[in-house]
C-alpha cells in the first residue's frame, strides 16, 4: 500500500515484469506436463484464495501443463491450519501447492500461526488484485465521500466487512482510507468473515454496509448488477470496468494490490520444486490463463524463486511498518 508513486519507479517495475516473463517464456518451452496437482486453499469457497487456486487449475489443464488437479479447502485459524498441514505432512505432498497471498505476511506478523512463508518453499506469485470498496446496488452511498460521512457521523453505524481477521488486508486498506481522510483508523467497525464468499453474503443481506474486498472477488455479482463498486484502489481504471472509478480520483491517494501465488511444502529435491515452477512459467504466458485474468480483472504478477522470496521480504517490512502506524502492532 503506498501513495504517490515515482513514475520512474513505475517504469522500473514494469520493466522486472516483462523481463521475467520473457525469462518464464523460455523456461516454458522445455517445461514437464505435471500428470496430477493438487490445490491446498485456506479458506471457503468464493473467496480469493478459491478462485485464484480454481482459475489457475483451470488454465492448467486447458493448456495442457496439468493432466488433472483437485482442490482441498481447508480452513482455520486464520490460513494457518492450511499451512500447519503442508508442513506436517510435507513427505507425500510432492505435487501440491498451497495458494496464499498478502494475508499471510499480516497473520505471521499478528502471530496468528506460528508460520512464515519461510517454511514453506516460494515457487511464485501469479496475479495481483486491487482493493476495492463495495456496496449494494440500492445503497445510499454513492461515492467515497458519502462513505466518509457516514463515519464521520458516527462509526458504529458504519458496518465495514471483509473476507478475513481484523487486521487483515481488507481491514488495512479500509482504515488507511479513513485514516487519509481525517479519520480514526481504530474506530472502524471491521466484520471479519471467513472468506470473501461469506463476506459478500453479508454484504447482500444487510449484516454489514460495506464491503472491502478484491476488486475480481466482487466483479461477477457487479456484472449481475447485485453490487457497486464506491472504488478501486488502482493508479488508473480497469479497462475491463471502465466504469468503475479509482479511489484516487475521489480524493483517497491508497494504492494497493494484493498479490497471490503458491507455495509448496518444505523438504523436497530440486527436481521437484523445478517441476512445479516450470509448470507455473508456463502457466503464465499461456492464452488459457490470459482469458482466466481477463475475467476476473486480475493483472499479472510474476515472481519466482529468489526473486519471489526477495518480494516477499520486502513486503513484510513494509507492512509491518503499516501495521504499526495503525495500531495493528506494537510499535
């Protein structure tokens, strides 16, 4: 999450980008079709973690890198069962990636789980999706400013809900935007969910007033006109929803993309982990794949092995230090 991006800096990251999927073009090329993988997500069906796992099995097998993939959802404590069982069955997990995201540097700098992502073994990111704040089609509240009223006229009124604990992305990105505005980040009524699924069911029933999610875990229920978007929090538009508005051109300067990749359990051959990210730099230049983000907005976002662990260093210090600011972290 930041504000006020460096152009040159902009630049810079779009250049690493397609360097690497040059890089994972030619690392296709000679890529081994995987006979079977499995899925492991943390959390219930709906959420982003489900449709990231699903959409990429998708593409796998219509590509023809994967001869057959299942999923197994597997939630608790936060994504850390998920992970506890990666680990502890690590032997006979040879062809099984666990998909995760953003969420899992907040929970191990929260302590949730004992776990980082230095247990496991980073094989790569794939997509990023921006934030987004969501409301129901017959809302009252149209634009960000109406959104700020309302908490400025009284906070308790204003149910926030997300597909996570408190003090997870969908709570960051929602109290930095109140924070920017003038308000208290600590008096936002936050309602976590256990996946986005069930957070956009609350949304739908009137449990909450507000939904702060991905911008792809809302997209079908806006195309179906269930939902609007207040905003998204993009440089600029989606040219697939060119009507959706980004929240930096209604005044609120939050910029943030979550990403999510996979990882694999601890304690394998090099030939192992090798297969897995040859099946994934496949994955990435694959038309298969390219339809899968075109439909649910994602844009692309690969990182892979050293490079990956070096993002991911990187994001949780600069998270951590968000955290704090915010009162999510002791300082």
């Amino acid at each position: 999450m930041r504000t006020r991006a460096n152009s040159g800096t902009r630049r810079h990251q779009l250049l690493a980008v397609t360097g690497l999927v040059i890089v994972a073009w030619i690392h296709a090329a000679s890529a081994a079709t995987l006979d079977e993988l499995n899925f492991l997500i943390p959390g219930g069906p709906g959420g982003g973690w489900d449709t990231t796992a699903r959409g990429t099995g998708e593409a796998l097998v219509k590509a023809g890198i994967v001869g057959d993939v299942s999923y197994q959802n597997l939630s608790g404590g936060g994504g850390g069962r998920a992970i506890a069982k990666l680990i502890e069955t690590a032997p006979r997990q040879r062809s099984t990636l666990l998909v995760n995201s953003t969420p899992m540097i907040v929970r191990s700098l929260q302590k949730i789980f004992p776990h980082s992502f230095r247990d496991l073994r980073p094989i790569a990111s794939v997509i990023a999706d921006h934030g987004a704040f969501v409301v129901r089609a017959d809302s009252a509240l149209k634009t960000w400013d109406d959104v700020v009223a309302a908490f400025n006229k009284n906070p308790r009124q204003l149910k926030v809900a997300g597909g996570s604990v408190r003090g997870s992305t969908d709570h960051l990105i929602f109290a930095r935007a109140i924070q920017l505005a003038g308000g208290n980040p600590r008096r936002v009524l936050y309602i976590p969910y256990d996946a986005g699924g069930k957070a956009m069911a609350g949304l739908l029933t009137g449990e909450t007033d507000i939904l702060s999610t991905g911008f792809g875990e809302a997209v079908d229920m806006y195309r179906a006109g269930e939902v609007r978007y207040i905003g998204i929090a993009a440089d600029e538009r989606i040219a697939d929803a060119p009507d959706v508005p980004t929240l930096r051109s209604q005044g609120c300067d939050v910029v943030f993309a979550n990403w999510r990749g996979f990882f694999a359990a601890p304690g394998h051959s090099d030939e192992v982990y090798a297969r897995l990210s040859a099946a994934l730099a496949a994955l990435v230049v694959s038309d298969a794949f390219a339809e899968v983000r075109r439909r649910h907005g994602w844009s692309l976002h690969y990182r892979t092995d050293a490079d990956f662990v070096t993002f991911l260093t990187q994001q949780e210090t600069e998270i951590g230090q968000l955290m704090r600011e915010l009162g999510f972290l002791r300082k």
